[in-house]
C-alpha cells in the first residue's frame, strides 16, 4: 500500500501499477504535511493524517471498499505510526512546531476504540522512526541520530547509544578536501554530461562511472537533496 496527500493506493510489486483504493475526504491535509501508514494483524490499513490546525487524524480504510473511518484524533504534528503485535497502534505526535523536539507516544486500541499515552518526552530533534521488537519492546530513533527504548507497560524511555564508524569515498574524500580548501567540486558523467555534487562513484542515471573532476561556483539552483 501506497498513502499520498489525500490518496490511497494498492501497489503491485511486481510491476509497480498503483491502484487507487481510496481519495480525498479525511484523508485531506495541507500541502507537504507528514502522513504515516500502518496495516492492522488482520491486513486492515489504517492512516494517521495531518489535519490542519495542529491536530492528526487516525483513519481506518476498507481496503476493498475504500470506506474511511475516523476512529480519533490526537493533538499535535503527526510523526510515525506502527502496529504493535497485540494489534494495538503506536502514534508518535510532536506537540507542535513551537515546542522543538517534544513528542508524545500513544497507544490506541482498534476494537475498544480507547488511546491511552505511554511516554512524553524531549531530544534534540524531531522522531523520525518507531519499531516494535516480537517481544514488543518500543524502538523509537530521531533526527538527531539518538536512539530510545520505551517500556511498552510503563512508558519509561532508556536512552541507547549507537556508535559507528564512518568511512568516506574517494570520490567524498576529494569533496570534503576540496570543502576545506574552499571550494566545490563535483564529478561529470563521461555518457549523460551530468554533473553531480558530492561526487559519486558512478552516474546514478545510466550506471557510468564518473572520475572527470568539474570545478564548481559558489552559487547554483538545486534541482533534488
């Protein structure tokens, strides 16, 4: 399943044709808002969707039908949304664009149609994921590249540290150096003549590898990030 601003479609994976199930109605948002979709233990699909007026959503939809269903609502920004093996849902709201970095865990009932908050809490950004281990241990991680564990019956958050060791490209190695020099490089296709800054290792349109190094203005118009 596929959920878009105001749409909702069944995705083939085999050759990717997209289906619309479901428009419009509570699926409506404001423009670039953040939705998230969860598929129920039964296969049912439900959508938490940015209503507008810092307020979200949660909709359940007939996957055959397309019918919505507002089963609640919940204060704030919608973040993540994700099943928990009991079939109850975890939603991740942050309170809102004037309190940074805060957000609230709930936990929602389908069949009993109740909502109940697990963990409130602070970090240095916004959530930016949420899992559920087969135990049911909570996983939440965010922008800031911190990562929590929350306490599914008391809501109590653990901090978990994650260290790793990064490694750069050549090709990155050539844009940080030159970065550190002041100026910009990036790598030329030798097929498409496409520029690409950082560098890769290879053009991401037809596979060619790129090593011409292209001296770069400080000033440009950016077509994707």
């Amino acid at each position: 399943y596929a959920l878009g601003r105001g749409n909702f479609a069944r995705v083939d994976l085999d050759d990717g044709e997209r289906t619309l199930i479901s428009s419009g109605g509570l699926l409506n948002g404001p423009s670039g808002a953040r939705n998230s979709l969860a598929i129920g233990v039964d296969g049912t699909p439900y959508a938490l969707v940015n209503a507008g007026s810092n307020l979200a959503r949660l909709v359940r939809i007939d996957p055959e039908t397309g019918a919505q269903t507002l089963l609640s609502t919940f204060a704030g920004l919608p973040s993540e949304l994700e099943r928990e093996p009991s079939g109850t849902l975890l939603v991740v709201m942050l309170q809102g664009p004037q309190v940074f970095g805060a957000y609230d865990l709930h936990r929602f009932d389908p069949a009993a149609g109740t909502s109940q908050r697990l963990s409130s809490g602070r970090v240095g950004n916004w959530p930016s994921g949420l899992a559920v281990a087969r135990d049911g241990s909570i996983f939440t991680g965010f922008d800031s590249d911190s990562f929590q564990r929350v306490d599914p019956v008391t809501g109590i958050v653990v901090p978990i540290e994650l260290d790793y060791l990064y490694a750069a490209s050549p090709e990155e190695s050539l844009f940080y150096t030159s970065l550190s020099k002041g100026k910009l490089v990036g790598q030329r296709c030798p097929g498409c003549g496409k520029v690409y800054i950082p560098p890769r290792s290879a053009c991401p349109a037809d596979g060619t590898p790129t090593a011409e190094e292209v001296p770069l203005p400080d000033t440009g118009k950016p077509l994707a990030f």
